[in-house]
C-alpha cells in the first residue's frame, strides 16, 4: 500500500491550521502544521514533506522569502503560497519566487485541495528569476473575486512568451495589464510599445506596423521605423485590434505564423522578436461572422483571452481605488482629500459607463475643486449629476442597460413573438436597422449634418453614408453635405 503523502502547513492563525489539518487529513494526506517560518525552515532541511502550504505574513520570518530558499535546497519541493494580501504584486512575487500557486484568503477548501493535487502530480518546474518591485507601486487595484483572477492569470503569464488577448470595456484598464505583463515578464529590459489601430488612418497602419523604404509611397523620403522594429526585444501592445483594417490583418496573420516581416517596398525579411498583447472592446466573434476579422487571425491573437470586468462588476472595489486615484491626485500636486463612508457608499449606486477611468477622472475633480479635506456625499452627487442614474431595483441598484443587453432584449422580444405563432421575417435586417437609425442620426448630429465628417467618423465611404441617409429616411441638414 502506498504511504499517503505529507504536507507542510505554515499559518499563524490557529483556526485556518486546524481546518486545514481537518480537511487535508480527511482528503488522505498526513499533516504537519505549525505556526513557525523557523520550524518550517527546519522540516524543509530535514527532508520532511511532500508538498509545503505556507501563509505570507509569519511572525518570525515572511513566507514569501522562504520560497526561493526552499527551491535552492529542495527544488523537487512546490509550495503553495496564501495570504490575505490580496493585491496584484503578491500574486506576481509568489510566481516569481517560484511558488506552484497562489490563493487569496479566503478560499474555497475544495480548491485548495485541487491544487494539491495538481502540485503533487505535477513535473517539477524550472526555477524563476526574481524581479525587483515594491508593493506599495501597485500596478493593479482591487480585490474583489474577479480582480484576485486576474493577478494569477498575470502572474502566470509573466513567466512565458505567448500571446495575449485583453478584452473590456472602455476604461477598464486594458493597457495597464499589458503594461504589467511586460514590466514583470521575461522581457521586461526591453521596449515596451503601444500602438492604437483605431487612432491611425487605415492607409498608414501597414507602415506604422513594419516600416517602409525610401520611395515606398509618395512621401516616403527616407526608411521609416516600423513598430515591430522598435518594440525588438519587448513587448508589442495592439490597441483596439478589432479596428485593424482588412489589409493588415493579413501581413499580421503572415508575422505572427512565419515568425519574420518586410517592410512596406522591402525585399528583406525581419525576424519579429517581440510578444504580442492585444486588446479591443469590441466583440470580435461578432465581427468575425460580420466578415470584419480574419477568423484565423484571431486564433491566432487569442491565445491567452483576458477578460477585464467592467467596474459595475466589481463595486466592492470602489472604496480602494477611490483610494488609490486621491493618493495619486496628491501625489501630482493637487490637495489631499479624503471620503466619507456615505459619498462611498453613493459611489458604489452609480453605474460607471466610463469605468475606472470615470472614477479617475472623478477623483481629480473632487481634489482639484472641493476646498474640504473630507469629502461627502454632496460633492460626489454634484459631480455625478449629469451622468446616467443607476436602475434602481428591489435589490438595490444595478448599472444602466448596456447597448449589447438592449439589442438582445430587443431580439428576445422578436424571438418571443415567433413562439406565440406569428412568424418572424428578415429578423437580421430588423435588428441591424434599429441599431444603425439611431447611430447614424448621432453622427449628423455630432456633425452638424456634415456628411464628410459623420462619414469618415463612421469610417463609411460618403456615397454610402447618402445611400443609408435616402434608405432611413433620415432628415438632413442641408448646406452641409
């Protein structure tokens, strides 16, 4: 019969050691717990254990210190890292310093013992270089459930190469998680360059991606650096990937299968020494089936997806990065401020359409303008009272209606109409056309019934701008077309 396996546990709490011992020792695992980083250090030397489960914050020593030192005598030996301090940076040392995994008290026991697991089953892994960094810097704030998963899946990430895929929200801090993966990755000596698809003329994407030579195109007077070139050795983040005109989306597909570029009017190719992170709010399966996007290419892109929560997801997290966002308006010059538990409280019933840059914003705004050190309830309702009220509910409160929930509202009802017997025709051109109207009518609207603008803010050819205008029926105003 095979000797059941010994695990190590490490935790100044009695209570979580004895719920620990109990529910490791029913799973089938001898235990040995203490409340000593030393005593720990001690059964590691003596060759005691199977596996080590130790918390972070030890009264004697830290346990996120004890994990390389463990690695050095004993790599065979994974150990499981937990602690209370939940942020982005102890998720991201305990990857580093070698940990198999990382758990945010609480946790779910039953996790706890599918990590086990896997740890004792796993092959041993090659040690991870250290990187430099202070806790208090906090890249990533939150410590809500969603933001916990997202710390480890950084965190992992930073110890390879693959592609990532970011996906959120305007405002939800997509380019602070790339940033994070390259300053704590593999590759962080290196340059770290972002490039925003929507931001740059569809014509000059290809050249501001690979470069061009001299005479490639009118303009063209001499060799021009292309961002894959500049980002050699780092990091290469492609923003808003989802408005990357047809054109390029094929040279990238070829980038990313063979490994090498030209550059536009170049014979020559260039190895592509970066890792690629993209991003983009748009839903790309839905641009797929729009023959918008290359199906390959996002397969390509989407090796790794991370989804990032919109904030009304995560209103736990509000107080911490109210927070953080005063903090770094004092830091800036602005004043120091603080808020009271009922303009918290008022913050968590807003809706947040602008996500966590909304509360950014916000932040500096009662800083800069409110002579108070200690903020209330009425500066915050001042400043949020033209933006969109959260829908109140009997539970409380909830965000506005998204434009995605609304149009599947809206096909639910067509959906539910067919079932009572009456048929359904030309469901797809229904739907489209009661998005389309009103987005149109916005952009002559923002316009001024300027259709040159209105179209090229739509990103439509002008003529089919008209066409639509003449098909809807929409007014026009003239003298400005």
């Amino acid at each position: 019969m095979t000797e059941p396996r010994t695990i190590l546990v490490a935790d100044d709490d009695r209570a979580i050691r004895t719920v620990l011992s109990q529910a490791l020792g029913r799973a089938g695992y001898n235990v040995r717990a203490t409340s000593s980083a030393a005593t720990l250090w001690r059964w590691v030397e003596d060759g005691a254990g199977d596996l080590v489960i130790t918390d972070v914050v030890m009264p004697d020593e830290n346990g996120l210190d004890l994990v390389p030192r463990i690695k050095r005598v004993r790599p065979e030996l994974r150990v499981v890292v937990m602690s209370a301090q939940s942020t982005f940076m102890t998720a991201v040392k305990a990857a580093q310093r070698g940990a198999f995994e990382y758990l945010p008290k609480p946790f779910d026991l039953k996790e706890l013992l599918a990590v086990c697991a896997r740890a004792l089953a796993a092959p041993t892994a090659a040690e991870v270089p250290e990187v430099e960094g202070e806790e208090e810097k906090l890249p990533l704030v939150g410590r809500s459930q969603a933001m916990q998963e997202i710390y480890r899946s950084v965190a992992r990430l930073t110890t390879t190469d693959l592609t990532v895929m970011i996906t959120g929200e305007s405002g939800t801090g997509k380019e602070l998680i790339a940033r994070a993966l390259h300053d704590y990755g593999k590759r962080r000596t290196g340059p770290f360059v972002a490039i925003n698809m929507a931001a740059i003329p569809r014509e000059l994407i290809e050249s501001e991606l690979f470069g061009h030579e001299r005479g490639a195109f009118t303009g063209a007077l001499a060799r021009g650096v292309g961002r894959f070139e500049q980002a050699a050795g780092g990091t290469l983040f492609l923003d808003e990937i989802g408005d990357m005109p047809p054109e390029a989306q094929t040279r990238l597909l070829r980038v990313l299968q063979e490994g090498e570029f030209t550059t536009v009017g170049g014979r020559s190719p260039i190895k592509a020494n970066v890792r690629i992170v993209a991003a983009t709010h748009r839903d790309l399966r839905q641009a797929i089936r729009a023959g918008q996007f290359r199906e390959d290419l996002f397969y390509r892109l989407n090796v790794v997806p991370i989804r990032l929560p919109p904030l009304r997801e995560r209103l736990e997290d509000i107080p911490l990065l109210a927070r953080h966002f005063l903090d770094r308006a004092k830091a800036s010059g602005l004043p120091a401020k603080q808020l009271d538990n009922e303009a918290l409280e008022r913050l968590k019933q807003h809706g947040w359409p602008g996500n966590v840059r909304e509360l950014e914003n916000l932040m500096r705004r009662l800083a800069a303008l409110y002579p108070q050190e200690i903020i209330g309830s009425d500066a915050v309702n001042n400043e949020l009272a033209e933006a969109e009220p959260a829908i109140e509910t009997g539970g409380g409160s909830r965000a506005p209606e998204s434009l995605e929930q609304a149009v599947e509202r809206h096909i639910a009802h067509f959906v539910a109409v067919q079932k009572d017997g009456l048929p359904v025709r030309d469901l797809y051109d229904r739907v489209l056309a009661e998005v389309e109207r009103p987005l149109l009518r916005l952009a002559l609207s923002a316009t001024r019934g300027n259709q040159i603008k209105a179209a090229a803010m739509l990103g439509l050819n002008r003529n089919t701008l008209r066409k639509k205008i003449r098909e809807l029926d929409l007014p026009v105003v003239r003298g400005l077309s």
